[in-house]
C-alpha cells in the first residue's frame, strides 16, 4: 500500500505491502517446508531424502524472493533541494540512491496484467535507461497511487503519464 507524507519541502511517497499479504507467503512457505518434512518421514524405501526435500526447498526459495521483491520502498522527495533519495529493503538493491530531479525521465504508474489479476507498478525510470520498481497496487486501487504520483509530478516537474 502507497501513502504520501508532505512535511515542509520534503515529501515521502512509501511503499509497504499489507500485514496479510506477508502472513500469507510466509504460511506458504511454512507449508512448503512442512510437506518436505512429511515427505523425508513417510517417503518409501530406496528413495532418496533429496526428492522429498528438494520440492521443499525450491517452494521456500519462491516464497522467500516474492515477499522480498515486495520489501518497503521509500522515496524522498526534496522540493527545495531538487533531489529524491530512494530507500529500499530489497536485499539485491543495496545503500539509498540519490539523485537530481534532472536525472529522472518518469515517474510512472505502469500495468502489469497476469492470468489471475491486473496490478498497476509504481517505476521511476531514469535518464540512463534504468528504472527503479517502488512497489504495485492492485487495479481496484490504482487511482491512489496514480493521484499521488501527479501530485509529486506536478510539484517536482518530473515527467511521466
């Protein structure tokens, strides 16, 4: 879920995933290590351990990537300043970045359609060609997100659509 905080010359546009959602993945992976568990003690004889475990680890591997892709993200955006510094917990992201409004190209709601549902993904998308993921809302809220990221656009001058 996206919230935006203005105080003074800095305004902070966080992202943070759902206290559900989080429960969710980690009851899926706990059941992912479970049936791994139950297939190593009830698995026949002359199979080896690493069939049963295997599967388990792989579904643990899944759940662990999907809730850290959707780790906290924060954006500072420093109105007086003309720069934004951008924090996020994912572990392949490394130390905040921060960079001059002029670097920046877009800042953009993009969708993103799957089988089951549609999603709309907030990017900052820089002038080198890099963009940077700051999280996703499902499409009955896309309005939020995308009425915070005009808001900052219009403020900050950075483009976008």
């Amino acid at each position: 879920m996206f919230s935006l905080s203005k105080h003074g010359d800095v305004w902070t546009l966080h992202y943070e995933v759902s206290a559900l959602w989080r429960a969710i993945c980690i009851g899926a992976g706990l059941a992912g290590v479970g049936f791994g568990i139950f297939e190593a003690v009830t698995r026949s004889a002359g199979v080896p351990l690493w069939t049963a475990v295997l599967p388990a680890l792989l579904v643990v591997a899944v759940m662990a990537y999907w809730v850290m892709s959707d780790a906290a993200t924060t954006v500072a955006f420093d109105l007086g300043e003309r720069r934004l510094n951008v924090r996020c917990g994912r572990p392949w992201f490394g130390p905040p970045r921060s960079f001059a409004f002029a670097d920046v190209a877009a800042l953009r709601a993009v969708s993103r359609s799957g089988e089951s549902s549609d999603a709309w993904e907030a990017r900052l998308e820089l002038r080198d060609g890099t963009a940077i993921r700051l999280g996703a809302e499902a499409e009955g809220r896309n309005e939020r997100i995308r009425g915070f990221l005009d808001e900052i656009r219009r403020a900050t001058g950075i483009g976008g659509a």
